[in-house]
C-alpha cells in the first residue's frame, strides 16, 4: 500500500508542488481582504528600508511600508487582473473558435482566423500602451488589454481541437438526428474541448500575472497606492545595490507564483491526457 501511494504521489507530483505553490499565494490574496501585518498605504520614513526582522518579516521599502502587507496585496491585484482577463479570453474566444470550426473553409472561418492573426501582431504591451494613450493607465485597461490578447489563444486552442471533433461518428449522429450545427457545437463539441481549455487557462493565467507585473514595471498597470509585484521591482531598481530585498522578494514572489501554475497546468494535462501520462511514467 505504502508503495503505491508514493508511486501515485510521483505520478502526480507536478500537480501536488504547484498546487501548494498557487495555493499559498491565492491563501495570501484572500486573507489581504481582512488582514494585513500593516496598512499599505502607511507611510512610515523613520523605519524605511529596514531588513527582515522580528516587527517587519520581509522588511520595509524606502517610504517604510512594510514589505508582506505588500506582497500580499499585490497578490490580490496580480491574481485579480490575470483572472478576469483570462476570463474575458475564455468568454470571447472559445465561442468564436466553435464558431469558425463549425464553418471551416467558410468566410468566417477566414474572417476570424485573421482577426487572430491580427491581434497576435500586437503583444499585449503594445495594446496596453494603445489603450493607456486613450484611455490613461490604470487595472481595469490592464485587464482590457491582456484579455484582447487572451481572445486569440482560445480562439485557436477551441478551432483545432473542435475541428477533429467533428470528424467523429458520434458528430455525424447528431447531424442525423437532426441538431443544429449551433447545438452541436455546444452540445457535443464544447463539453469534449473543455479539458483542453482548462489546461490553457491556467497557462494563461500564469502569463496574465507576468504580464501584469512588466505592465505595472512600465506604469502602466495599477496604479499607488495600489500595490503591484511589477510596481515594486520598478521602485527597487535603483535600491538593489544597498536593499537587494527589495527587489528579490516581489521578484521570488513572481517566480513561484508562476512557477506554481506552470506546473499545475502541467500535471492537470498529465491527467487529461492519458497518452502523455503513460509515456512520461
């Protein structure tokens, strides 16, 4: 029993490590609601840049705000901007691409394919720097301009795999039975695919957070006295010389909550895909 039990933990070991990884930072998001070691807006000049200690466990910036109240805070952001713009890629995208595998070889197949192909021109810097020049920096036009970038991945990920399914006998029942090409697609089509996008989500909202820090990095995600992680390494960079922790922490903090989803991402595909999972054990 002993052996079967570690010989599982190892099957599934990607899926343990990041799970604990995104658990830990989502934990920190949520409990910032009620509770923070200290108020972030706090400013506090006689302790600032003060080393990790017994009162300030991670240490103080150069304003004297305290280091964990922040990480925890940017956590929530990070967390909150990655989500509702992968989201919003979801919620567009896949039913475009169900739309354009339904009409393969059609003009809207062609139609959407390029919009892709467009909006993959621009990476979602260049779209946050187009819509900050309209409509000002702030969260929600980082949300905005992330979730545009995010509508083309879906798009894509939902046409490939839709387009196999709809080769398959089951699909062509459905036909003779008289379903819509529309009813099919959400019927049939969409519950088969639906492991394919939780996958890539969790992708996806791995590269939302890394693509809110460099947003906020520029100026032009958050904005004070929100705290941000890309927000902080900016504020640090002049400062690693004589206050590394500065940068190090928001930096760590990036790196594992990333980390944590890559690797979740990883060991759900593990799971989804049986093929994958036999040949890696």
């Amino acid at each position: 029993m002993e052996k079967v039990s570690i010989a599982t933990i190892g099957k599934y070991r990607n899926l343990i490590i990041g799970s604990m990884l995104s658990l830990l930072f989502l934990s920190a998001a949520l409990i910032s609601f009620l509770w923070t070691p200290f108020d972030v807006t706090e400013i506090d000049i006689t302790n600032k840049l003060k080393t990790p200690d017994q009162i300030y466990w991670l240490g103080t910036d150069h304003f004297g705000r305290d280091i964990l109240s922040m990480i925890m805070v940017g956590a929530r952001t990070s967390i909150a901007v990655a989500l509702v713009a992968v989201g919003i890629g979801i919620v567009i995208g896949t039913p475009l691409g169900l739309l354009s595998a339904s009409r393969k070889g059609g003009w809207i197949d062609e139609f959407i394919m390029r919009g892709n192909d467009l909006v993959f021109a621009f990476p979602s810097l260049v779209i946050a720097i187009l819509i900050t020049a309209v409509f000002g920096a702030g969260a929600l036009n980082a949300i905005i301009a992330i979730g545009i970038f995010n509508i083309p991945v879906f798009a894509r990920i939902t046409r490939g795999a839709a387009l196999s399914i709809w080769e398959k006998e089951f699909i062509l029942a459905a036909r003779v039975a008289g379903k819509s090409t529309t009813r099919i697609s959400y019927e049939h089509i969409l519950p088969n695919v639906m492991n394919l996008l939780i996958v890539q989500g969790t992708i996806q909202f791995s590269l939302g957070i890394l693509a809110e820090a460099g947003l906020s990095y520029v100026g032009l995600g958050a904005q004070p006295p929100m705290p941000s992680w890309g927000r902080m390494l900016a504020d640090a960079q002049t400062m690693v010389s004589f206050a590394p922790h500065l940068a190090l922490i928001p930096g760590t903090a990036i790196i594992l909550t990333v980390l944590g989803l890559n690797l979740m991402g990883d060991g759900m595909r593990d799971i989804f895909d049986p093929k994958l999972r036999n040949t890696r054990a």
